[in-house]
C-alpha cells in the first residue's frame, strides 16, 4: 500500500508532533515544476461507452411509489461516505441499500453523492414507469470527475483519479441511471431551497451519512423548523424504504437468482476443498477462503463474512474467525452467499460431513432440522403471517426434542411451545427467517406489522434456516449430541400460490448431500 500524504521533500528534517505524524512517511514533491509538469500532456478521455442501465425503468418505478408516500417533502438519500478502515486507509465502499435500490447503482458507486427527490406539483414530476408524472424529479448530486489540471488529479489518495480512478462524468452517471446527475457543490443549496416552518419539509435517510443528516439538520435550523417532528418523519422515510423492497420486482427477483446460482457454485468449489481443510492447521480458513475467493470472481464479494464452522463451532451462530481445525468425522456448517454486482446477495446454510457420509446421530439431529424446514415451506404461501413459518419450523423442532427425551421433566412439546413455555428454544435461540435482498437481512427497518406480523405475498423473497445446536458443554443432552451443531438454510420466493425454493439445485436431503459429495469428490 502506498502511503498518501504530501510532504515538502525539501522542508527541514524536524520531528513531527503527534497530530503530524500522518504526514510522516509521504515523499510526494509539491514544486512548482512538479505540479505544472504532472498537470499537463494528458491525452484525451477515452468516450467510457456508458449505455443506459437495465435498471433505469425499475428505479423510476421504485422512486414513484416513495413519491407517493411522500408528496411535498424533498427526499434525501445518501449513498455514505467512505469509511475509514485505519489511518488513512478506507474499506472497499458499498453504497447504503437504499440508495442502491433507487438509483441502481451498485458495486462500489459512489461515496458522498446523493439521491434528491425534490417536491414539485402534483404529477409533474418524473414519470412513473407508466408515463404518468410523480410528485417528485429526482436528481442525483455527485463528485464528477476532476479536471486533469486539478491537485486531486494526482495529490487527493481518497478521490484523485491517480490514487483510485477516474470517476464517471455527470453526463456518464446521467445515462446510467436515467437520472439527472449534478455536481455535489450544488447540494446544499438545493436541499435548503423553500425550506420553512411553512414551506417545503426536507426528511432524510438516516444511518447512511451523518454529514448530510447534520446538513439537513442545520438547514431546519436556519429555516426555523421544530426538529422532534422531523426527527419522526425521517423514521418513517426509513421505513418506507425498507418496506419498498418487501416484494421484489422483475429485476430484483433476476439479480436473486443470480447470486443464488454463484453461491451454489462457491459451495461446489469448497467440497474438493474439504481435504486439504482437514490438513491444514486453520482447515475452516481453507473453507471461507475458497468460498470467498469465488464471491469475489464472479460477484461483487460476499453479501456478509462467511461462516465457516466445524464441529462445535458450528453452535456459535454467527462464527466468523473461522480459524478452528477440520476434523474427520465431524460436520462443517457452511453459512455464505456471494453478492452479486447489483448487490443483492443470496444466503445459504448446508451443513457437511466432512467425510462426506453423516453418523447415525449426526444425520437423526440433520433430519429433524429438514423436517422442520419443509414444515415451513409447507406454509410459506400467499396469505400465511410471516410469523407462522417460524412457528412450523417450531413444532417439528418441538416434536423432535420431546421424542428424544430433551425437554426438561414434565414438558411437553405442547407445553414448550406455549409463550411460558419456550424450553425448546435452548437449542435453536435464532429465528427461522428474514427477508433477503440487497441487505442480508433486508427490510429489517419495516414496521413489525408488516414484517413479522406482515402476510406473506407473492414476490416477497426470505430465507428458511432452521437448526439445532448441542454445545458440548451442554449438560441438558446426552454426551453424544454434544458439540453437534446444524443449519439448513434456503432462500425462498412466495409465487402466486406457494413458493419456490430459489437454492433448491443445492442438495438438501442427507442422502442427495453425500451423493453430491462424492460426485464432487470424483
Ligand atoms: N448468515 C446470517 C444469517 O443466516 O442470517
Ligand atoms: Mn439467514
Ligand atoms: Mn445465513
């Protein structure tokens, strides 16, 4: 890595203060020679090619439907900015969803600019994919493209093109996106303009940039807006966005399927892999590694850090250091998704022998998890409460522990899946599904009575991931359940009159798991 401040090479060698010390290892000239030399005989641009994106009249429609939650209001949707990962060093960018999502850009585009939905009257705004006019026209504030006779050409490490690019032009982003794109200097003024106590109301997307919450913060200020009221009302701007995303459109439900298919594949890749996991020292590295190594080939990265869990570490839910030994004998539960460039993401749990054949006791404990989740596919269907999918992944779960004799004395199925009962839930403390989409767990910003009290309509896409997980310190079950820990997890589309299971080409059934493990292995 290169390091990224200007410092005089000519000024006196003196030991920097602390603040300094950022400055303390750049060697770039800052002559007068030196600027107007690096500053000149550049060719010229080459034309980029930019074509109009496949999402342009999705977005439209995406927009038009907030803009009808929110006539009179400007709208403001920031992409974030870059964040700083240490020093001087940023994370790779990824935009806030629900900037992606309105504007269709993804991958890395773009720190700091921002979505503006400006208020004009009743439907002379953008057109709503049905030709008709919204209540609003959106235009999107970027940083273009710097001049080759600017200092940021060559000096600015966050933005300058020598550092990390060219951007694109405003005619560039314009044409991506079909929305009219302008320069980020223009933004202030442009979110104040009418502002009042009795004038335009100007809400903003909060979680995605604290500079412009505090800008549109301020800009009340000055036009004398009460801020508790508008506090509130960019909750529900949040929320709006959120809930928008509940039911996928046509193009959504494309860029699903996709990261579902690269996902399947980096799954495919890591069962060869399972060998040289088990004789490697950090085996459940190889694993994430080979899993990642595809994410970032064929999509834009992973959606969230792989889970890469063998043995007991496979009951910690979330474990992400992956750093444990692969032993045979054991089960490895793998919990990844590849996120496409769009960024939407898949999100799929299997869980593996690592020998590629399950123990009787590990394949009773696999069985009773399949149960439970094709019980919750059996529900999952237009008109069923969100909820109840959990609660039929719940009474096999149930069922299951009361047969081998797991609850505590006296309890019952029945009673453990009353609300005072809930013993079950030793084993399985996580829900059996969220949404899915651009965020992992996406829609998370919905109102509960849409979401978790939501009914399930065609188009709505989440996962079904039930499991069982025996510590192996858990004195509650018999020593031979201990250290077990398994997940199915499959991602989900409600159609018309059911569901589909989008990852159903990735083997489910123990004994199409080993089938499909031995094919692999050749
Ligand atoms: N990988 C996180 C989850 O399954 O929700
Ligand atoms: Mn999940
Ligand atoms: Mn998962």
């Amino acid at each position: 890595m290169t390091d990224t401040t200007p410092v005089d090479e000519t000024a006196p060698d003196t030991t920097p203060s602390t603040e300094d010390r950022g400055s303390n290892r750049s060697q770039r000239p800052v002559s007068e020679a030196f600027k107007s030399f690096i500053t000149s005989q550049w060719g010229e641009r080459p034309d980029l090619g930019v074509e109009p994106g496949e999402a342009v009249p999705f977005t439209a429609e995406r927009r038009a439907k907030l803009s009808a939650r929110f006539p009179g209001a400007r709208l403001v949707v920031p992409a974030g900015p870059l964040k700083v990962r240490s020093n001087d060093t940023d994370y790779r960018f990824r935009p806030h969803s629900a900037f992606a999502h309105l504007t269709g850009l993804g991958t890395d585009h773009e720190p700091d600019a921002v979505l503006v939905l400006h208020p004009v009257a009743d439907g002379e705004g953008d057109p709503d994919g049905s030709g008709n006019g919204t209540h609003h026209h959106a235009v999107l504030y970027v940083r273009p493209l710097a001049a080759r006779d600017t200092e940021e050409f060559y000096a600015d490490s966050r933005y300058g093109e020598f550092w990390v690019g060219a951007r694109p032009s405003l005619d560039d982003v314009t044409t991506l996106t079909g929305i009219e794109a302008r320069h980020v200097d223009e933004l202030r003024d442009a979110l104040a303009k009418d502002v009042g106590a009795d004038g335009v109301r100007v809400l903003v997307v909060t979680g995605s940039d604290e500079g412009i919450e505090a800008l549109v913060e301020a800009i009340r200020e000055e036009a004398g807006v009460a801020q508790e009221a508008e506090a509130a009302a960019d909750e529900q701007l949040v929320e709006a966005t959120s809930e928008l995303r509940l039911v996928k459109d046509a193009l959504e439900l494309e860029h699903l399927r996709e990261a579902v298919a690269r996902t399947i594949e980096g799954f495919e890749q890591v069962v060869p892999a399972l060998p040289k996991a088990v004789a490697h020292r950090r085996g459940e590295r190889v694993i994430e590694t080979t899993f990642d190594a595809h994410a970032r080939l064929e999509g834009n990265t992973v959606g969230y850090e792989t889970i890469a869990a063998a043995g007991e570490h496979a009951t910690t839910l979330h474990w992400i250091t992956n750093d444990g030994v692969v032993r045979s004998g054991e089960l490895v539960l793998l919990d990844a998704g590849v996120e496409v460039d769009s960024l939407y993401t898949a999100d799929i749990t299997r869980t593996l022998p690592v020998d590629g054949e399950f123990t009787d006791v590990q394949r009773r404990i696999y069985t009773a998890v399949l149960d439970a989740a094709d019980a919750a596919f059996a529900v999952a269907k237009p008109g069923t409460k969100f909820r109840d999918i959990h609660a039929a992944a719940m009474e096999v779960i149930a069922a299951r522990l009361e047969e081998w004799g797991l609850l505590p004395d006296g309890v019952t199925a029945e009673v453990a899946l009353s609300p005072e009962g809930q013993q079950h839930r030793r084993w399985m403390v996580h829900g059996t599904s969220h949404h899915l989409g651009l965020d992992v767990h996406d829609c998370a910003q919905a109102r509960r009575e849409l979401y978790l009290d939501g009914v399930l309509e065609p188009g709505m896409v989440f996962t079904i991931e039930p499991g069982l997980y025996f510590k192996a310190d858990d004195l509650a079950v018999p020593e031979e359940y201990r250290g077990i820990g398994v997940r199915i997890e499959d991602d989900v589309l409600v159609t018309a009159d059911g569901n589909e299971n989008l990852s159903a080409a990735l083997p489910r059934r123990p004994e199409d798991v080993e089938a499909w493990m031995a094919r692999l292995r050749g």
